[in-house]
C-alpha cells in the first residue's frame, strides 16, 4: 500500500480493527487532549510502506494526555489498570505531558501536541485519537517524513543540540533500519 498524506494514513488506520479498538478504549476514558501515539502510529505507516502482511510488535502503547491539576504519576498507572481491564493482553504505558518536562529537563508543556513536538524524531512526533468518534491525527512536523521513510531528529533533538545524543542512542538501539529496510536514518 502506497500513503500520499495524512488523509491516506487515517483511513488505513480507520481500517484497521485493531487499532479501531484501541482508540475506541482509549477514548473511553474520557481524558483532557488524549492521544494514542509514537510506535502506534509510526510503525503502521512504516508496515504499510514496506507491504508487511503482519503487524510488527509494539513494545508498548503510549497514550499521552494533559492535565495539570493532576500530575500524580499513580493516576497514570490506574489509567493503565483500567485500560489493561478493558484490553488485558496489550502493553499500555500512560503518560501525562503536564508533567513530562520534568523527567525531561526542559520548560513545561502547554498541551500534548506540545509534549509530542518535542519527542525525539520526526516520524514518531505524531498521535491519533477519536474524539466524539471521530479520527483526528497530531502531526505537529506533517507527515511527510513518516510517509517517506524518512527518520530524523525534532528541533530540539538536532545536530549541536544538547540532546542531539539522545536521538543518536535511540536510533542505534531501535535497530529500526533492520526491521524496516527501506528508513533513510538522517544524523
């Protein structure tokens, strides 16, 4: 399958049972500016554009959401409880961007589109949720080097950037170009 835009990518999505049910459960919870993103969403793309006929495994999901007044980590681990109770059998990881700053050293969030802007690459700084049934996508970077296989580093992640070490140990951890041949990893 070949994806030309954002558009081609959420109807895959939309087409997609599986992932359907997760964002249906998600979406459930009712959380402030939610999103199920990073590996949900990029490794769907990258299967696809390298016509894989099974799903490759998640080493987990990651649901972002935004609250400020409640910044207890323990609220985070019974979002995923509850999750678990809905789909027992998926690896969830829950995170609120109001207080994700802190783990990462940098100012605060003001949304999750923020939190997901400042992930490490490009093509995993996107999100996808229903919101009143409806698919809407993050993509605060576009979709361009997602869809064209293209990894390379967010702003803040680049080349003479303090952080630019982290994206390198991920990039040689994520052993990403072997799983998916076809990536143009970009330093």
């Amino acid at each position: 399958m070949v994806l030309h835009n954002e558009l081609g990518l959420i109807e895959a999505i939309k087409k997609d049972k599986w992932m359907m049910e997760i964002l249906q459960a998600v979406e459930q919870l009712n959380l402030p500016d939610c999103w199920v993103c990073a590996g949900f969403v990029r490794s769907k793309a990258w299967d696809l554009l390298h016509n894989y006929g099974e799903r490759t495994p998640l080493a987990d999901i990651d649901v972002i959401y935004f609250n400020a007044e409640e910044v207890d980590e323990q609220i985070e681990k019974s979002l995923e409880q509850q999750l678990l109770s809905m789909k027992p059998d998926e690896p969830w990881s829950v995170k609120n961007q109001a207080r994700m700053h802190v783990i990462n050293g940098v100012a605060p969030y003001i949304s999750s589109k923020d939190g997901i802007a400042h992930f490490s690459e490009i093509p995993t700084a996107i999100g996808i949720r229903l919101n009143n049934s409806k698919v809407e996508l993050c993509a605060p970077y576009g979709v361009e080097d997602l869809l064209s296989c293209v990894v390379k580093p967010t702003p803040e992640f680049k080349k003479g950037m303090p952080m630019h070490d982290i994206y390198v140990r991920r990039i040689e951890t994520k052993n990403w170009d072997k799983i998916w041949p076809k990536l143009k990893l970009k330093f």
